[in-house]
C-alpha cells in the first residue's frame, strides 16, 4: 500500500537549512532541493517518499502546523513559548541553540521605581519574564533591528534572541540576565499525529537517532 503523503513546513532561512539536513540524514531528502532555491521556490516534492517540504516565515511555521496544513514543523522553543500553539512538541532538534536574553547599554541603571520600556519581538515571554520579577513594564513591540531602541532612547532595554553575541557587541550592548535557552523543536499537528502515527513515528525514530548519533 502506497503510504500517505506527509507535509513537512520549514522556517526559511539558517534554521531552515540545518533542520533539512537533519531530515536528510534520516533518509527524508528531497532532490528537488539541490537544484531549487529554497529562498524563492516555496514546495518541493518528493514522490517516491511521499512527502512535501513548505518554506514558510519561521514565526509562521507553528500557524501551518496547528491548522493541519502542515503534519509536521520545525520552531524555535522562543516562537512556541510565545505563541503559544496548540500542538505537539515532540523531539529537541539541538539545533538552532541560542538564548533568550534581556540586554542593555553598559552604563544602563536600573531605577526600580521607574517604569522598565522593554523593546522586544516577545511581548508575551517578556511579560512573563518581568511579572515574574514583579516588575513594571511598558512593552515596545518591533520586529527586528531591536539593538538600535536602547541606543536612540526608544527604550532602556531589550528582549532579544543572542546567539554568538556579535549583534549585542557591535551595538555596545552587553547582557543583563538570560530568560531562557532556546533550540529549535519538531511540532506536529494533533490529529495528524493519530491518523498519520504510523509515518510520523518511524520519521521522529529516525531524526533521533541521528540526532544522538551528531550528539556523540
Ligand atoms: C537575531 C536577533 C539578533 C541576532 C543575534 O536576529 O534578533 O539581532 O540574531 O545573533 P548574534 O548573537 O549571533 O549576533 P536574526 O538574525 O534572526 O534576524 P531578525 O533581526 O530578523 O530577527
């Protein structure tokens, strides 16, 4: 029996390009990719293995798998906790490793009583981060270029992803506390996960072994 088509959606982009190879290794390639441009071309098919790659924005990758458009996704533990999507997080990809960190200019004084303004992309993990704290925020929510807010004065910090710390370093930025360690992660959709099980397991098997294999 033919077996069924899975739908797979990846985060354009690093990411992207280091989860597929993951899936490559575990036997899911797709030829279609050496020559296509995975930047322009948005599907590439297999079908001989019956499955389907989606390049998709990496923030929207858990929308196409919550609404079963897609089986299966690759996300950023950041854009799961702060999205919060109603799926299965299933295998730690160890990939995409980063970190969730709060950063300021050095000569930055935290004035308790003061109102924090916090330039994020996060609003929702940086207002967990600070309730937690007790602490009164103004959020300002950007959508990238985050360094430059505390420099020009939009804002005293920010909630931001540091991965080598280059970004931060460059602007005279430097960490003040770390919210969390960040990877990316394979999400599936709820009912695919039961009606499609079979495939879906064997492909999480495989990943995993690999991915213990790399590890070691
Ligand atoms: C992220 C983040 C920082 C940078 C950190 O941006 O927002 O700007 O990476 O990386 P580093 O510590 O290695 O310098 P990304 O490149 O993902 O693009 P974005 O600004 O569009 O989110």
């Amino acid at each position: 029996m033919m077996s069924e088509y899975l739908n797979i959606a990846l985060p354009k982009g690093r990411l992207g390009q280091r989860v597929y190879s993951l899936f490559e290794q575990a036997g899911y390639d797709c030829d279609d990719l050496k020559t296509g441009d995975p930047g322009r071309k948005l599907i590439f098919e297999n079908n001989l293995l019956n499955i389907n790659f989606f390049w998709v924005k990496p923030s929207d990758v858990h929308v196409y798998v919550e609404r079963g458009a897609a089986d299966i996704g690759a996300a950023g533990k950041d854009i799961l906790d702060e999205y919060n999507p109603d799926v299965y997080e299933l295998l730690d990809l160890k990939t995409g490793i980063c970190k969730m960190a709060v950063a300021a200019p050095e000569k930055f004084i935290e004035e308790p009583d003061k109102v924090l303004r916090v330039a994020t992309e996060f609003p929702n993990i940086a207002a967990k981060y600070y309730a937690g704290l007790g602490r009164d925020i103004d959020i300002i929510k950007l959508k990238g270029s985050l360094e430059i807010a505390p420099i020009i004065g939009l804002a005293d910090v920010i909630v931001d992803i540091v991965e080598t710390g280059t970004t931060l370093r460059e602007n005279n930025l430097i960490i003040k506390d770390i919210i969390m360690d960040i990877s990316a992660r394979l999400i599936v959709n709820k009912s695919s996960f039961n009606f499609k099980f079979k495939r879906i397991n064997e492909l999480i098997n495989k990943l995993n072994f690999n991915i213990e294999k790399i590890k070691k």
